[in-house]
C-alpha cells in the first residue's frame, strides 16, 4: 500500500515519464543514418571525395599543382627559383643524369674534433654532353672541398641551415662547371658524422 501512494505522490509531482526522451533519441540516430547514407550514395557524384564519378560515368582527377618554380620544396627561395619553366621545346630534349664521384672532407666541431662531411651530387645535362662533363667534373669537386671544408660540424648539421648550404653548393658547382650545359644540380647525398 505504501509503494501505491508512493506512485501517486510521483505523479502529482511531476515527474517526467523516460519515454520522450527514448523517442527523441531513437528519432535522432535515424535521422543521422539517413544524412549519413545519402553523402556516401550521393557524395561521389557531388565532389565531396578525391576521385569522384561524375554524372555522365567517367572518372574524374583532381590534379595538384606543383609547386611555384621559385619556391623551394620546403617553400623557401632556393635553386628552383632559378629553373625556367620547362617548355614544350625543353620537354622533348631528353637529358640524362651524371654523378659527380662521393666526396668526403673533414670539418672541425667548436672543441676542435673533426668530422666527416660526405655529399654526392647528381647533374642533370643534355643526352651526349657525358664526354664533356667528364672534362667539368674535377672543377667541380674542388670548388666543393674548397667550400665545404670552410664549414664547422654545427653549421654542417644545423636543420636550418641547410637551404643556404644547399643553394652555395648548387652556386658552386655551376660556376665550376662553367658552360657544361647542367639543367638541375641535385644534391644526392649529405651525410655529417
């Protein structure tokens, strides 16, 4: 008997039944289904992913822009920005890649330690220039022992310093090479121990 007046007293108190609640909640995850199945069916077809089918069945790329030809690849100013475009002319001559021999030199660290610095660089050049380079390369080690051997191991390492290395060593190498006809220097390998 007591639980009966107990039930009562609830009801004339006011308390709100769960059932509302439980409906909305039901009602709302439906709802969520619903949005959610209709951008998975129709997201395609609205450009909402990367590849997306378009009306007519075909499929369709987005494609990225390379980078501008004066950003570096970190964004920076640096040797691409002296890269001219590549024409139509430019892109039919075929080039081949030339390797200048692995270089090590040793630097000095602040306590007076020495290190290794090793760098391999790549040359990219217009196909049958390979007898000609091969007259260029020995200019080209010099000028890098010479500036790399002016470095310090801090600066060799330094993150932060690297583009102004790069760039000094890609300056180098072209002014060493003099007319050789090098497209790109690349920087293959550094390596500071």
């Amino acid at each position: 008997m007591a639980d009966d007046e107990e039930q009562k007293d609830d009801k004339a108190a006011g308390v709100p039944k769960k059932k509302p609640v439980v409906l909305f909640v039901i009602i709302g995850v439906v709802l969520l289904g619903a949005i959610g199945g209709g951008v998975f069916v129709a997201g395609p077809a609205l450009g909402l992913f990367g590849d997306e089918k378009a009306a007519t069945g075909k499929v369709v790329k987005k494609k990225k822009k390379p980078p501008k030809a004066s950003e570096g690849t970190d964004g920076e100013e640096g040797e691409l920005a002296n890269i001219p475009e590549e024409s139509s002319e430019t892109a039919a001559l075929k080039s081949k890649i030339a390797k200048i021999s692995s270089l090590v030199v040793d630097v000095q660290d602040a306590e007076g330690a020495r290190h290794h610095v090793k760098i391999n660089l790549a040359v990219e050049h217009p196909e049958g220039k390979e007898e000609e380079f091969a007259n260029f390369e020995p200019r080209a080690r010099e000028a890098l022992i010479m500036y790399l051997r002016t470095l310090t191991f801090e600066e060799a390492t330094d993150p932060k310093g690297f583009p102004k290395i790069r760039d000094t060593v890609i300056q180098k190498t072209r002014k060493a090479l003099g007319e050789f006809p090098a497209r790109r220097i690349l920087i293959a390998d550094f390596v500071a121990q």
